[in-house]
C-alpha cells in the first residue's frame, strides 16, 4: 500500500504510476477486528512498499512518530479513495470499511519496541569496501569523467553508469532497495553518493567503478547533499528525525543533530541541498516552520542557524545566485520565497494545484531570470518572473508532470506529462515564446519521464518507465533517436559535468 505521509518520493524519486499496481484482483478478506487481523492486513496489503515492521521502503514509514501531524481522518481517506498525482492507489473496492478502521488503528498504534538506531548502531552499519589511498586517481577506463551518466533502474534495483560520448555500459552494480533518484557528487566528480529509502548511504568510485564504503544513516531516509569542498555528506532523515553528518571520504558518523524546533517538536526532514556559494548546506522542515542553514567553512561545528519560515516546508529551489530559496508552502498554496542573507519570508506566490518546485528549472528570458516548475495535479506549468515573483504565464499540457530540464545550450525545456493518460507524452517548451514547441510520444501507451542532457547539450536520454522499458538517447537539436537501450523501469539518470557544475536546467 503505498500509503500516506508523503504525496510522491522526491528528487528524487522512482518516477512511476505504481509500485504494486492494482492489476490483479485481491481477494475480499473477512472483517478485521484485532490487532493481530489488522497486522496480517499490513503484511499482505502494505509491507512490499513501507517495510517490515512499518519502518518505510519504497514508501515511507507508517509508524506515530512519522505520522506526525496526520489526521487519522485524512489517513483513513487516502486508504480508502487513493491520493491524486500520486503512487497510492485506491482501496476502498478491496478493504471493507472494518478493515480499513483497523488498519488506521494500527498504523497509529505504536510498535511493541519503539524503533531506535543509536550511535552504536550506525557506526556496526558501516562497511569499507576499498581504500582510497591504494587505488589510482585517475580514471581507469577510457571516457570522458566528466561526460558519464549514473542511472538508476529502480526495476532491477541497480545502477549502470554510461559513457556519455558513446553511449556503452561501462559498469553494473546492484543498489539497495528503493534507492533515491538523486544521487550526488564530489565535486571534482570522482566518487557519486546514493541514498535508499530505509537509511542505507552508499559511496562509489566512478574513476575504479569500484564500490567504497556503505552506512546505514537511519531507518527511514529523505535525500543526502555533499558540501562543494568534498569533505562532508549530510543526511536527511524521516525516521529517526534528524540530520546525520558523515565524513565523505569513508561515511563515518561525525554528528547526529535532532531536528527539533524551538517549539521542542521534533520533524521529519523535508530536503537537505549543499549551496556552494554560502559554503553551507539548506535544509528544509517537515513538522516545524523553520528552515537552517549549516556552515561548512572552516573547521565547522554543524550548529544550525534558524530561519523562521511562515508554513511548513517541502521541497525547494535555489535562485542562480543561492541568496534565495523557493519552497512549497502548503499555506501559500504554491510556494514561499525565502531571503537567506536576511533570514526574512519575503513573499508567498499563489500557484494552483500542487507546484513541484524541486523540480523546477530557471533560465534567460529577454535577459531577465524567469523559473518554471511542473504541477503534479494539474496539466499545467507556471513561468514566474525571478526579480518581481509575479506570473508570466501559465503553459498549458495534456496533464501533471513531475520532471523539468533544459541545458543552457538547447532553446527548450523538456516537461513531462508523468500522471494520466497521457504520461507517454514530452512537452517541448520554446524558453523564449514560451510556447510548446513540439510535443513527443517516444513509444505510445508508455510513460516517458526524465530527460538528462550530455556534457555539451547535444544528446540527451529520456527513460521509458516500464517493466518493458528503455534508456532513449536523443539529438537534441533534430529530436532523432540514435540508440535505445533496455532497462527495466529506468528512473533517473544524471550527468556527471553538468551536476558538478549545477549547470542551468538541471536539477541541484
């Protein structure tokens, strides 16, 4: 059951329609009123998604302490009537209405042993599997480093990294289960970060295409960042809510930092990015209204500074400059814009549906800054002027969509249409006229989703998110396939150059 806490899986995040799709009728069980009933419901209809013991998956933890502000009304409606744009499907035609207040009463009952993951616990996780030292540091293969793709194919559960020049396999590994979309880098390219969903950090070495070192950072895990001198990784947790510093260089635990407010709540973490500019790491809030900003310069203690916020915050952007963030605020139903010198709100920006402002892209415009962002409930994308904030333009399309790119060389920005029944459609959005420009069916019936550019903007790949699925590589400029190559649900896939260099159109 991909239930409840959050409405999709971030940066991240495995694109698709459903994780256990309702494509095979479930048998009507008898009426569920015990715990142990209702625990047997949570095995057969739940636990492929949110984990053993309700400690989070592929979905996230169902457990009080990760619930947090969730009304068990609100629960019990996305049971029964599903969550629109998202990965949680409806099912009131499977559980009666007995089953599903006993399934409501268990998720909020708390587990028979509180689930802890201590100090001693981490740092037992951690497992070295080269030394650095030893191995050469220069690429060991004959490709451009910075020219590589790390894909995640979230079907297989594995990684593959791609020559970005010819478009071959160099190497193969298999990841933990529900590995995030977003992994990041070092900055000089060498080494890639993944984070799982169930708290698992992994570091490879893209010069050996070796594995180095892997740490269990907590039970239910958000996203990671890496501070731009290479020398520190920071982990957003759900479960247990903190942040969790590790050393970038073997993932060894440095400092655990509750995220509690001044409130004393403790929160879930929404999103943690490195802003290389300011030489510190943003994190966002998912139960408290504050936003922190921990330095790395020098020799840093990792003390957070507090920004009040006005709402509870999600995900967010950067300004080009990073003096400015732009996050989804539930209150200002679309976004808050936030000044990081200042420390102040500035303003909210009433957008309709739900923005996905992760997502969201910023390019020239008559030589003005202008972001884009999809809309997850709505066919629709908003072009927001970056000095004033107001609306330029709504872009209508033929449905939600989730992921947004462009590369500074290429006149478009390429838009998907991920929810619905035209998820096999790409949009291509002139930047200038703001118009669509082309709209792509790459193969008809599948969705198509995420498309990342090479080092130079000529060649992009685009995932078709199917069992049956494919890496499509592009010519940017003519729109001419020039390779397809099978995988089995392709999420994202990330472009080593252009993610150091957090070129314009592409995600931080």
């Amino acid at each position: 059951m991909r239930l409840i806490a959050t409405f999709l899986l971030a940066a991240a995040a495995l694109p698709a329609a459903t994780y256990m799709a309702l494509d095979q009728a479930i048998p009507h069980a008898e009426a569920a009123t015990s715990t142990s009933t209702a625990h047997a419901l949570y095995e057969q209809q739940c636990q492929s998604c949110h984990g053993a013991n309700r400690l989070g998956g592929a979905g996230p933890a169902l457990l009080p302490e990760s619930l947090g502000r969730i009304k068990r009304a609100e629960v019990r409606q996305v049971i029964e009537q599903g969550r629109p744009a998202s990965q949680m499907a409806a099912y009131g035609a499977v559980l009666d209405a007995a089953q599903i207040d006993a399934l409501v009463d268990y998720l909020y009952t708390p587990s028979a042993v509180p689930p802890t993951w201590s100090d001693a616990d981490l740092r037992a996780s951690q497992r070295i599997f080269a030394d650095v030292a030893t191995l050469p540091a220069t690429p060991q293969h004959g490709a451009d480093p910075l020219n590589l793709f790390v894909v995640v194919e979230a079907g297989n559960h594995q990684v593959r990294i791609l020559d970005g020049d010819h478009f071959e396999e160099l190497a193969k590994f298999k990841s933990h289960f529900a590995l995030h979309g977003g992994p990041k880098f070092s900055p000089d390219g060498r080494f890639v970060y993944f984070a799982s969903r169930d708290g698992w950090v992994s570091v490879y070495d893209l010069h050996n295409l070796t594995m180095v070192a892997e740490v269990r950072a907590g039970l239910n895990t958000r996203n990671l960042a890496i501070s731009n001198d290479g020398r520190w990784a920071l982990v957003g947790n759900y479960l247990p809510g903190e942040l969790v510093v590790l050393d970038a260089r073997d993932l060894s635990l440095v400092k655990r930092i509750p995220a509690t407010g001044l409130d004393g709540v403790t929160s879930r973490v929404s999103a943690v990015y490195t802003a290389p500019p300011r030489d510190s790491f943003v994190v966002a809030l998912k139960d408290v209204q504050e936003v922190w900003e921990l330095s790395y310069a020098g020799t840093p203690d990792f003390v957070p500074r507090r920004i009040q916020a006005k709402d509870f915050l999600d995900d967010f952007s950067f300004t080009p400059d990073y003096r400015q963030l732009l996050a989804t605020s539930r209150k200002a139903q679309g976004g808050q814009v936030i000044d990081l010198d200042s420390g102040r709100a500035l303003t909210d920006i009433p957008l309709p549906g739900m923005p996905h402002l992760g997502s969201g892209i910023y390019w020239q415009r008559d030589g003005k800054w202008v972001f884009a962002t999809p809309n997850v409930s709505q066919g629709l994308i908003s072009v927001l002027d970056m000095q004033t904030w107001e609306l330029i333009k709504e872009i209508p399309t033929e449905g939600p969509g989730f992921f947004m790119r462009s590369h500074e060389n290429s006149k478009y920005a390429w838009t998907d249409v991920f929810f619905g029944p035209n998820n096999d459609a790409i949009h291509l959005i002139d930047k200038q006229s703001l118009e669509v420009a082309h709209t792509l069916r790459p193969v008809p019936g599948k969705n198509a989703a995420h498309v990342e550019f090479t080092r130079d903007g000529k060649h992009l790949l685009l995932s078709v998110w199917d069992t049956d699925g494919a890496l499509l590589v592009l010519e940017s400029d003519t729109l001419k396939e020039v390779k397809r190559i099978p995988m089995n649900k392709p999420s994202g896939k990330y472009n080593v150059g252009n993610k150091i260099g957090f070129v314009e159109g592409t995600s931080h």
